[in-house]
C-alpha cells in the first residue's frame, strides 16, 4: 500500500490550481453548456430523449411516468440530481418555452404564469414527432456510439435527424468564460435558406435573410429592430434584438379606450410583469395608468385602462414598454461545439453550412451502411436459388451426410452464411412460389444497391437528395411565424415630471441634516408649531412640487439631486438626507434649493472666489452626486444663491467686514470649475456674497421685532473693479455679516 508521502507530488500551487480548473472549464464546455452544431442538444437533452427512446414512448404510443423517464437517465447515462434533469425535461415539453417542443407531457408542467411544473411522479410523458424525426437514422449506423460514464451501456454522440433544431428551438447557457444565447426560429425560413445554401454555397448572410427574417419566438410579439441591426447581429453571431408584447389599442363605446395585450415577450412571466405594472400604479410612477386586468384563459390577454380618455396612447405605450418587461432585449451569441467539439461563435451561414454538411455525412453513412445491409442480403439470397436449382441434390445431402454444410460448401461453392442460411430453412419455404419471390426481392435490392452507390458517388445527387428530404420536413413541420417584423425607432425622450402627481409640499432640512416633506405650502405659524427632535432645530425650508428635482450643495464642492416625489413624509421627524444620498457625516451642507434648468446660480467658495453656473449643470443622475466646485485646499463653498431676474451686480462681504460691488457681467459662467477671485482680503475669507439690481440698491432687516428693513441706494462709494479690497460696510449692517 502507497504511503502518504508516496502519493505527494511537489508542484506549485498555481500550477496545480490551474491544471484542475481548466479541466472542470472544458468539461462545462464540451459536456454540459453548450449545444452541439449538428443537432442543436446538450447531453442532459441527448440522454433525456435517448432514454425516452428506449422506454418506446413513441408519439403514437402510451405515456409513462416523469419519474422512470427520469429515473433511467440518471441511473444509466446522466449521473447528476434529479431536479436538474427533470426540469431539463420540463422546460421539452412547454410550447411556451421551446418553439417546437419535444417532450409531450402530460400533467402539469408548469404555464406562463410563471408556477413552477409538478413533481416528477405526478406528471407523465412521451415524445413528440418532431423528436422522433431528431433520432430517425439511429438505428441506420448513421452516427458513432459511445459507452455511458459506468461503461454498462452505450449511447449516441449525437442525433442524426433531419431537423435543424439547433436554430429552430434555440439555446440559452452559461459555461466557464463563456456563454451561449440562440433565440427560436420558424423551421420553414431555415429550411428555404438551407436550400438556397445547398444550390449556391457561397451565398452570404446578407442573402439569407431573404429566408430568415429573424427569431420566430413561441409566444409571439413583435420584433421592432431594423434589418440591418438584424443582419449584422446574424453576420457577426452576436447582436441583440428589441422584443415587444404584442399590444392594440381597442376603442370603447363613448370615446374611451383601452391596451389590451395579447402576446407577451418570450422569457417575462405573465404573473411577474402583472406585478411590474400593479407596482408602478401603487407607486404613482405612472399616473397615467389607472389599472391592470388579467382576463387570460389559455391566451394571454391583459387589459391596460389609462386614467382617462384624454391620456395620449402613444405617450402610454411607450411609458411601459421603458418601465416594464413589455418591452426586453433578447441576447444573440450564437457560441456553439461544431464536429470536433471546439466552441467557437458562428454566423448563421456558418451554423446553416456545418448543420447541412453533417447530414450529408449521415446521408452517406445512412447508403453505406444500407449497401453493406443489402450484400449480406444478396448473399443469402444467392445461396437460396443455388438451392432452389439444385433442390433435390441439396435434399440428399441434407438426409445422408452428418454433416452436410462442408458438404454444400464444396459442391455448390456456398460461403459459410449462405450454407447455414440454406440448413436453418423452413419446409414451407421450398415452394415454387418462394423461389419467384426470392428472384424479384433479388432484383429490387441490386436496383436499390446501384442507386445508393450512385448516390454515394456523386455530390450532385446528394444535393438533389437533401433538398428533395428536407422539402418533406418543410411540408410536415413547417408552420406560420409568429413573431411579427415591424420595424420601430427608440422610443421617444419622456418627460418623467408628466408622469408625477402634482402636489403642493413644504420641505424641510433641520440643521443636523434630518428631510422631511410636508403636505401643502406651510405658512409662518404652520412651521413654528412644528417639532424638531432633542437638540435638532430648522435650517432650510421652502415650497416645493412633488414634480420638482431639488439640489443639494455641500461645502465641498458637490451638488446632488433629490426628486420631490421621493422625500421622506412628513410624518415623525423624517430621515436623515444621508441616506438618500451619499454625503459624508464631517461634510456641511451649505443650500437646498429647487433645481430651475433655466436659472443661474452664484457659486462662491470661502477663499473669495466665485462664478455663475447655469441651473441645468446642478443636475446630477446618481447618489454620488457630481463636483461643480473645484476647490483650492483649506476652502469650502460658502455661498449658493438663485440670481434674480435683471440683476446686474454682485455684492460681496468679508469676515474682515469690508463690503465691495462690482458688475455681474465680469463672472464667467462655467457648467464646473474654479471660478475667479471675487474680493481680495489679507486676513480671514469670504463671508457672504449676493446678486440684486444696482438700481434698487441693498435691503437689509434692522432686527428686533420690529420687522424693519433698512435700504441703502446709493453703493456708489463701494463699487470697484471685481477683485478689490472694498471698504467698511453702511452703517445699521448686520452684525451677522451676512446680506
């Protein structure tokens, strides 16, 4: 017995990691994930129709439990789980699953919806005619066997048939660095284009979608792409295509109207897209939607009724197709083994052309096999008219030799099968009437045996051969498309705002950064009962519309955007804004604000620099925000401010107390950046900065209860050139330094 030190081997360990990992890759690759060219199968497929073969669960003939199906393939040619195999076979035999099904069940194997197939003991199943036409030719040494994983049984490399089910029924899979996704096809569009193949093999792609038009899913829909995005996404084996539920607009009685959806896209459960559309209406994210109605028995049938009659149906259906599954992309990437089991992509040319020079292949296997058949049959049947010629002899030699086959052998120059034929004949067979028959069997079979060599002979007759067999399959199988080609653009820019409620709110920031929205515009007394928690008091509050996207400024340098429809109620004291956006805890949050595209803002930062942004460039798509202001170290913004209507000049304060005014016109107006230098100061920053109208001068309140405002007009004495010092403010200016 090997020790355990014998058995060590001293090898790196990346070396040893890679050396196993690459063969657990290529056997997800050649033996579980991808389907082969020439019939369009991954073995638990192969195994599982083998299996069903075997069992003789004809199409004609009884069904028999899931579970002995099942049982057999995991026991003899699978070794994997139960459940992977059984929903392998599920996914056979759903119409809405496979384009041409392969598995006949019976029983609950799941629908639609989206429920899930019964346990293999309740169900039962027998194959479909197409799947006996997939494996027509086993038995004809059209293909090579091989031994199963135990070596007790054997079992096809691949199916010979004359079906292209690789195309026809599609595949979807994912192995190790690589994946596979094959959309259904109408078998009559690649039959025609596999016949304009054999008459002309060097057709291109191009040509073939003359044929092949594109996926012919089983549920339906409307394919919306155009034929070059077709035809390219074909050439290249990779591409996508845009599927759309199969939806009219069906008027009502009165002006009204309704969508009612037929046909949904391939993939998307019917129950899970009912629950997309149920949850946009709860959610108000579409409040031109009223409600969603499942009338579907064993057609889908979903009706879609607007909010009124005034809804623009265009603006609804393409308001759905963006927010729900109604419209999906389906992925192209035709990665498929060809004969020598070597993945790689394929054009649809390239798959049609390896396809179609397999069963050439078979077809001379099939006449090879079928010639030597008819030999060993002219043999025998040789034998028996020496017999028949020469019957009373042979008679004699039968009742007086004890062993009379050399005896045959020697005297009528009879090979071993035909003498052993001749001993092992029945009495009956010895009528006259036998021998004729024999004569003309001896004659169809030599006329049969010169057809098949001339067949094997010449590719000329293999062609004509091919074509006049798949011709049959196009006239047995063949059916109409059922995924419709209407070319669409991308769907229009919608305005989401349009899609909100409109409703009044007062929002609200506490001055530790808790959010929260009010109901209605609150007035001065309205907001002074309100609560604020322990230590928290307000800090920012305006009125907004649950339409309107508000920014966010923090001090350093970033703006984010909230939407007013997703603001935290204004029940309890709300949450903190550091949850809607990402906004670290030592960051201050300078203003909050309604985000006008058409207003411009005054940005200053707290080193005296500054400049006018657009209201459009606040704007940011994602949580973290974006940088408006590139700040120089130790700065923070200071001050964001609304430029009002017609001002003309910018005001600025220092902590040194000096105030200077200079004309709005010498900012630049930049969408990000640094700025330019507003005031000059050589002790201390900025402190405040304001845009107003030089005319109308500066107001200020005097404090107190009074409620008075002092206005100084005339700012003659302090306006400079953008960049000075200033000078002491007027007297009565806040001591808070600020305008």
């Amino acid at each position: 017995m090997q020790s355990v030190a014998e058995s060590e081997i001293d090898v790196p360990f990346d070396a040893a990691l890679s050396e196993r990992y690459l063969v657990y890759a290529l056997s997800t690759i050649t033996a579980r994930s991808l389907p082969d060219v020439r019939d369009g199968l991954k073995p638990v497929h192969r195994r599982l129709l083998w299996a069903m073969r075997l069992l003789r669960l004809d199409p004609a003939g009884a069904f028999k439990k899931s579970a002995r199906v099942v049982g057999d393939v995991i026991g003899k040619y699978h070794p994997h789980g139960d459940q992977s195999v059984y929903d392998a076979m599920v996914r056979l035999a759903q119409d809405f699953a496979l384009r041409y099904p392969l598995v006949d069940g019976q029983g609950n194997f799941g629908n639609i919806d989206g429920d899930n197939a019964a346990a293999y003991r309740y169900t039962e199943a027998r194959l479909t005619a197409i799947a006996s036409q997939l494996m027509a030719g086993l038995d004809e040494g059209t293909v090579d066997f091989r031994p199963t994983y135990n070596g007790e049984e054997e079992e096809p490399e691949v199916f010979p048939g004359l079906f292209p089910n690789l195309l026809a029924n599609g595949a979807s899979g994912i192995a190790v660095g690589m994946a596979t996704s094959i959309p259904p096809h109408n078998v009559g569009e690649l039959i025609d284009a596999a016949v304009r193949l054999i008459e002309n093999p060097k057709t291109e792609d191009a040509a073939l979608m003359e044929f092949v038009r594109g996926p012919d899913f089983p549920t339906g829909g409307v394919l919306v792409d155009s034929g070059e995005t077709i035809a390219s996404a074909y050439a290249s084996g990779r591409g996508s295509f845009r599927l759309r539920a199969s939806i009219s607009i069906e008027r009502e009685k009165g002006g009204g109207w309704h969508l009612l959806v037929s046909e949904i896209p391939y993939g998307v459960q019917k129950g899970r897209l009912i629950e997309q559309v149920a949850a946009l209406i709860a959610d108000k994210k579409l409040p031109i939607l009223a409600d969603v109605r499942d009338e579907s028995d064993e057609q889908v049938r979903l009706v879609l009724e607007p909010r009124s009659r005034t809804v623009d149906p265009q603006l609804l259906l393409e308001s759905l197709y963006r927010l729900t599954d109604l419209e999906i992309r389906f992925p192209l990437n035709l990665n498929v083994l060809d004969a020598n089991r070597t993945p790689g992509v394929m054009s649809l040319k390239q798959a049609l052309t390896a396809w179609l020079a397999f069963q050439i292949e078979v077809l001379l296997n099939r006449s090879r096999t079928r010639i030597g058949k008819i030999g060993e049959r002219l043999e025998l049947l040789d034998g028996f008219l020496v017999a028949f010629l020469n019957l009373d002899r042979v008679i004699a030699i039968i009742r007086t030799e004890d062993e009379p086959r050399p005896v045959l052998m020697a005297e009528f120059a009879l090979s071993e099968r035909q003498a052993e034929a001749i001993l092992n004949m029945r009495l009956r067979q010895l009528r006259r009437l036998e021998e004729v028959q024999i004569a003309k069997e001896r004659e169809a079979l030599a006329k049969e045996r010169d057809e098949l060599v001339k067949l094997v002979e010449s590719p000329a007759r293999q062609r004509t051969r091919l074509k006049k067999d798949l011709a049959a399959v196009r006239e047995r199988f063949g059916d109409e498309r059922r995924t419709r080609i209407e070319e669409a653009g991308a769907t229009r820019e919608i305005d989401w705002s349009a899609m909100i409620e409109k409703e009044p709110v007062t929002v609200l920031l506490s001055q530790r950064g808790w959010l929260r929205a009010m109901r209605g515009h609150l007035q001065r007394d309205e907001l002074d009962a309100l609560k604020w928690r322990e230590g928290d008091g307000p800090f920012i509050h305006f009125h907004a519309q649950t339409t309107d996207r508000l920014a966010l400024f923090a001090d350093n340098g970033r703006v984010y955007t909230l939407a007013g429809d997703k603001l935290p109620g204004g029940r309890g004291f709300g949450e903190p804004v550091r949850l809607l956006v990402d906004l670290d805890a030592e960051v201050g949050i300078v203003a909050f604000m309604v985000a006008r595209p058409t207003a411009r803002l005054l940005v200053a930062s707290s080193d005296g620099r500054g400049f006018v942004t657009p209201g459009d460039a606040v704007l940011a798509e994602t949580r973290k925000g974006k940088q408006l202001v590139n700040l120089r170290p130790g700065a923070k913004v200071a001050v964001v401010g609304e430029i009002p209507q017609g001002a003309d000049s910018v005001a600025t304060i220092g902590e040194n107390r000096k105030m200077l005014v200079f004309p709005l016109a010498e900012l630049p107006e930049l969408a990000r950046g640094q700025g330019v230098t507003l005031q000059r100061y050589r002790d201390g920053g900025l402190s405040d900065a304001v845009a107003f109208r030089f005319a109308e001068g500066l107001s200020w309140a005097l404090g107190g209860e009074t409620g008075r405002v002092r206005t100084e007009s005339d700012l003659t004495a302090w306006r400079a050139a953008r960049g000075a010092a200033g000078r002491m403010p007027p007297l009565g200016f806040p001591r808070s330094n600020r305008f």
